[in-house]
C-alpha cells in the first residue's frame, strides 16, 4: 500500500516541474531577441545599403547630365577635351564619391545617327566588356550618346542577388543623356 500512494506523488512531482519550466518565462525576452536579432540587423544594412545606392545613383545621374553639357554647349571641342578629361570632369561633379569615381566610372559618348538607335550593351554576358566604347565630341548639329557605367560594390549578399547584372556581385549604375549639340 505504500508503494501504491507514493507513486502518484512522484507523478505530481513530476508534473509539477514540467508545467513549472513550461510556465517560466525568465529569459524569454533574451531567446526571442536573439532569433530575430540577426534578420533584423541584416534588414537594417540592407536598407542603408540601398540608400547608399539611391544617393550614388542620383549624384552619377546629375554629375552625367552636367558633364554632357560640355559636350553639348561645344566647350569640350573647343577644349580638345578626351576620354580621360571627360571621366575627370565628370568624376570632379560626383561630390563625395569623387575619390573612387576614376576606379569605379567608365564612360561612353558617342554620335548616333537618330535618337532610336541601340549601341552596343558593354554588360552583356554576365561581364563588363569596354572594348566596343568611343568618345567623341562631335561637331554642332551631331546627335551625341553620353553613358557612363558606375561599379558600386555590394556589402549585404541578398542585396547583391537581386541589384547585379555581373557576375561579380557587385551593382552596375548607369546614366544615360542624349542630345543635340548646339550650332
């Protein structure tokens, strides 16, 4: 008979514990903190990141646009200005991404015979391929291209996946002006 009565005890025992531990919520806080630290940090680098690319695409979009009215206005013909004094130009207009912008640019300005027309895509193929980019001033009346390709590095890998076209990771931005030069 004695064996029979403490065995139910043990299970009360026993049952009390686990609805004890069950019911504690000490360090609750610090568990679920950690399974969404890591996601929400994440979330939060990418959406710096992406401010990051938004300002640097704006800034390359204006420095372009600027940097073409040289061409455009008959300065850079006047000037016998080159690939290379074009890029400086339009790296001088990038405001604080200027001193990684003669690494990271490459620049493409050339005369088209109609605005429809399709030059050559240098990112074809997963690569970066410069081979097929001219620079030209032109003469007053031309029909002028001006691109320019801007290599910006990606930290946030998910980031990465859904902005490149290369097959290095990292985001390509470009800025594209059309027009006609001024008589």
């Amino acid at each position: 008979m004695l064996m029979q009565s403490r065995q139910p005890r043990v299970r009360k025992r026993r049952h009390g514990f686990l609805a004890r531990l069950l019911a504690a919520r000490d360090g609750s806080a610090a568990v679920e903190f950690g399974m969404v630290a890591l996601p929400f940090c994440m979330m939060m680098f990418a959406i710096l990141e992406l401010g990051v690319v938004f300002v640097t695409d704006s800034v390359l979009e204006n420095a372009t646009i600027e940097t073409g009215r040289l061409v455009r206005t008959g300065q850079a013909s006047a000037q016998n200005m080159t690939a290379t004094q074009f890029k400086t130009s339009l790296c001088s207009r990038m405001s604080i991404f200027a001193p990684d912008c003669a690494a990271r640019a490459t620049i493409d300005v050339r005369i088209i015979p109609q605005f429809a027309v399709t030059p050559p895509d240098p990112m074809a193929g997963g690569t970066f391929d410069a081979g097929a980019l001219t620079y030209s001033n032109g003469n007053p009346g031309d029909l002028v291209l001006v691109r320019v390709w801007y290599r910006q590095p990606l930290l946030t890998t998910f980031l990465a996946q859904g902005l490149s076209r290369l097959n290095d990771g990292s985001a390509i931005l470009t800025a594209t002006t059309a027009f006609r030069n001024e008589p």
